[in-house]
C-alpha cells in the first residue's frame, strides 16, 4: 500500500522532458553589503582620500600607509605579516578603501547600498557621526578610514556620500569619487 502511495505522489511531480527549456541562470546581482568592512576613527592617514585595490602588494603599502608603519624595501612579507594586512582573494574580491581626514566626532564610516548598473557599481556610504557633550562642544578627534571588501567587477566603481547634516531626513547624496 505504501509502495502504491509513493508511485502514486512522485506521478504527480512535474518531471522535466525534452521540451522544457533550459532552466534560466541565476544573474549574478550587486551584494548588498561587504563581504567584509574593517572599519575605525584611527589611522594615520590625514588627507581625505578614496582608493580601488585590486592586488595584495598595494593593499599592503595603503594598509602600511594607514597604521603609520614605514614601507618595505620591495615586496610585503604574507608570511610573517607583521603589520597585520588583510589578506583577500584578489582573484574573486577587491577593496574599496576610504579615508576622511583629519575631522570630529566620527567612528568611521557605513556602505549604505551597493547596486550593480549597466555602466557602473553605485557604492554609497555614511559617516558614522556622533554627538558630544562637554567643555567646547567635547568634540574628539578623529582620522576615519574604512576598508570595504567586496565582489570583485570590471565595473567602474562610483563612491557617493551621504551629506544630509539634519536628522530624520532624506539622504542627500554627493559623488565622492569614481575608481
């Protein structure tokens, strides 16, 4: 009696035949966040600057750069990796790395979407900003920096910015940089 249940439920399957067409391939879609984003109010770069990493040796002299360490004489060593470099697979990911100078009150910064255009990968990122309190507004001092894995695209890559100062509003973005 099972038997006869079972045959009886799998006849109801659609069963593909030479007729079906083949199934559609799934488009390979922006991602919606990095795959990994280091992030902070501490280098000790002190330029606003935006850069597009697509290789292991410059990713460690901008990682050198950004911790105040001096330069290699030739090529980084992986091995050791004293200075701590992020190690990515330059074969499938790249980095976007951002930098916003010598400012106040900031913990770095935020990918706020990614989207994969015709012509383009539109990434738009936020300050993470914070109030104080204290004598003279108690502002700190901040250098921050973010460093955004993402897929790698033979797209160009445009970076926006949110710049709407007023809170509970609309974002307002501003092109920072194309890469």
């Amino acid at each position: 009696m099972r038997t006869v249940a079972c045959i009886t439920l799998l006849s109801l399957l659609p069963w593909p035949t030479a007729q079906d067409p083949a199934p559609a391939r799934a488009v390979a879609a922006a991602p919606a966040r990095p795959a990994v984003a280091l992030t902070g109010a501490t280098s000790a770069i002190e330029n606003e600057g935006y850069h597009r990493v697509v290789d292991e040796q410059s990713l460690a002299r901008l990682w050198l750069q950004h911790r105040g360490k001096p330069k290699p004489d030739g090529e980084y060593g992986f091995f050791y990796n004293d200075a701590g470099v992020p190690e990515v697979d330059f074969e499938r990911y790249e980095v976007v790395a951002i930098f916003g100078g010598t400012t106040v009150n900031s913990a770095g910064f935020a990918v706020e979407s990614i989207a994969d255009e015709p012509r383009r990968r539109l990434v738009r990122f936020d300050h993470r900003h914070y109030q104080t309190e204290g004598p003279g507004g108690g502002a700190q001092s901040a250098k921050p920096f973010a460093f955004f894995v993402l897929p790698r695209t033979p797209l160009p890559i445009v970076l926006e910015e949110d710049v709407q100062g007023m809170i509970n509003q609309p974002p307002q973005w501003k092109e920072r940089a194309r890469l």
